[in-house]
C-alpha cells in the first residue's frame, strides 16, 4: 500500500508520540509499504530541529492555520495515497474532502471532548463538529483502549474498529541497570499544566514522605513553587538526557489523575518506556495490555481524587519491595513492543482498503 499518515503534532520535540510515528512508519516501510508521514505543526521555538520524519507544514501564525492545514492537505492528494491513516486531533479546517476521496483509518488517542472541557472552553465547542466530521467520513478506526471503543460515537458508527495499546520498539528503552540509593528515589517523565497526570497528588506524595526523593521531568520549579524540599524538577529534556535519571530510579510514575479526564483506562507510551527500562511504575488506571492483571512491577491506584491520599502506606510499602530491582525484560517485551501491534495495524489496514475497492460507489467516486 502506499500510506499517507496525517497528523497535527509538534514535529520539532521528540516526544513520545513523534518517537512513536517514526517508529510505526519505519516499520511499515520495512514491511514492503511507501508511507509518508504529512504533519501540520506549530513554529518551532528556540530554533528546534525537526524531530519527525515526514513533511512537516509549519503555523507561522493563528492566522495561518486554515491556509496551512488547506495546503498540507493538498500535499496528501497529490501524493495519491492507497489509504489514509488519520491520527486524530484538532483539525482546523477538518480534512473532510479528502477523507470522502481516499479510505481512512482513524487513530483515536483520547476523549478529546472531555480533554477540552477541562483546558479551553472555546476549543471544546469546536471540538464537537470537528469530532462529527471527522468520525462520519473515516472508514474505521484504531483506539489506543477498549474504553475508547466503547463510546457511542465509535460503538454506534457499526465501522471496523480494532483496540491496539501504544507500544514502544525496544530499542529505545535498554534495561537499565539495579539502582542502589541510599534514599527511596521516585522519577515522572511528562508535560506541564495537563491536570490529568496529577503531579499535585506526587507533591503531596513528596511532602508525605520525606524519606524518599522525587524527581519531575517535563516540569520546571516555576510550575510547582511550593514543592517540598525533596523534590527536584529537570524541565524538558530529551530521552537521552532523562534516561541517566531513570537509571537511579526505583519507582516511576505514571498518570494518578486520569478521572480528571472523565477516562478510567489508557496506555501510556511514557509507562511503556519505564517498564522496558525495567522500572517498577504506579499508575492509576486501568492499563490496556494488563487488563484485570496485577504484576508484582506495577502499583494501581484507585482513579479517584483521593487515591494517593487514601492509599498512603501502600505506596510506601510497594517502594520499600520493589526498591532496587529491575523487571525482568521477558516479562513484559511481548506485550509492549511495537512489533506486534504493527502488524496487527497493517493487517487491519489492508482489510479497510481490500472493503473500500470492493464497494463499487467508492471505488467509482474515488477514480472520478
């Protein structure tokens, strides 16, 4: 197939989610197809390189946007793709024209209806024509959790849907070696200012227990200007710079506030990474790829608004287990790597465009 893989994403940080489109495209292109990735982007600050690799299509200023969106969608036509693969987002304008032309798979990340409410209240009444949209003219989609589609706008729509969890190719994250501290150290990998990941609850954690050090990637002291004395933040950094400290931690962190977002399951690719690194995590939510399991590597929480309050000395008992050991690879490579679940996705792909050729309307409309 030749695919075309639309998105709307910072294309100049290597985040987790670019790292995950270059390696989800590497794949595919290893695995006999031509894919190019075509991304609409925010002005890099600071002079950034570009980090994905694609055609990146740059927002010189709000003004700009639609013009940009317009023309990078007419990028994707010409590029005459077999099929589309839509990761979704706050398109503006939405692709509407070209997703009636060629059959589109829809990657589906998170309830944006609920994430907007809680960040712009302008954004969330766009959100929902643009969610409309979007959903009525693709062709099937791929969530990242069951919840996901679960929902009455994917579960009511009667299109192929298939659930495959982020993964992470296991070359980016090495085993890390056993740490020996003298103090309990605890790490976060994430972004500011997203309520849902609950780094207010890990503040409180820190103050609680004195005893232990934490450390906060993504996030700068100005964030957080009453943090307690043993907590230490790092800013952004690139993974080769934050993975010196995840090889001192003992216990990562994951998301402890996902119930902000109104969403009781998620596979975070920042979890993903711990774990390849061999570092047991606490979470608080229901992980997909660990559905109704409970590893000896894994601390779930509650997701609720008191779950760290609330489950105080079992935190404290899982850091005092689980202090200077590493998880074995084995145990959680094949349910993690990338490998896997892109297969299952270009399986899924090919069927969508073999259904979209052998109906005679689209295929018609599609030539003209």
């Amino acid at each position: 197939m030749r695919i075309a893989y639309v998105c709307y994403r910072d294309a100049f940080v290597p985040d987790g989610v670019v790292k995950k489109i270059n390696g989800q495209t590497a794949y595919w292109r290893t695995a006999g197809h031509e894919v190019q990735v075509f991304c609409v982007a925010p002005r890099p600050a600071g002079g950034r390189t570009q980090s994905l690799d694609g055609v990146v299509s740059t927002i010189p200023s709000r003004r700009k946007r639609v013009s940009v969106t317009r023309a990078l969608f007419r990028q994707v036509r010409d590029y005459a793709p077999d099929l589309v693969y839509l990761r979704y987002d706050f398109y503006l304008p939405p692709p509407i024209g070209l997703l009636r032309s060629v059959p589109t798979a829809l990657e589906v990340n998170t309830d944006d209806a609920s994430e907007w409410a809680i960040r712009s209240r302008r954004a969330a009444l766009y959100t929902r024509p643009n969610r409309r949209l979007i959903f009525a003219n693709t062709d099937g989609f791929v969530c990242v959790t069951h919840e996901l589609a679960r929902t009455s706008a994917i579960a009511s729509s009667g299109k192929p849907t298939i659930v495959i969890g982020n993964g992470i190719e296991p070359g980016t994250a090495r085993p890390l070696p056993r740490p020996e501290n003298e103090r309990p150290r605890l790490a976060f990998v994430g972004h500011p200012h997203l309520r849902w990941h609950g780094v207010d609850k890990l503040l409180w954690l820190a103050e609680q227990l004195p005893e232990i050090d934490v450390e906060i990637v993504g996030y700068a002291a100005a964030d957080a200007p009453r943090a307690p004395a043993n907590v230490t933040f790092h800013g952004f950094l690139p993974q080769q710079a934050y993975e010196p400290i995840l090889a001192r931690t003992d216990v990562a962190v994951g998301t402890l506030a996902l119930h902000r977002n109104s969403m009781t399951e998620a596979s975070p690719l920042k979890v993903r990474e711990y774990l390849l690194y061999g570092i047991p995590t606490i979470t608080a939510y229901d992980d997909t790829d660990f559905l109704g399991e409970r590893p000896w590597f894994i601390l779930q929480l509650p997701n609720a608004e008191e779950n760290v309050r609330m489950h105080l000395d079992e935190i404290r008992a899982f850091v005092a287990r689980v202090r200077g050991r590493r998880i074995p690879r084995e145990e959680v490579l094949g349910r993690l790597s990338s490998e896997r679940k892109e297969v299952e996705r270009l399986a899924f792909l090919e069927r969508l465009e073999g259904s979209w050729l052998r109906a005679p309307r689209r295929s018609s409309r599609r030539a003209a």
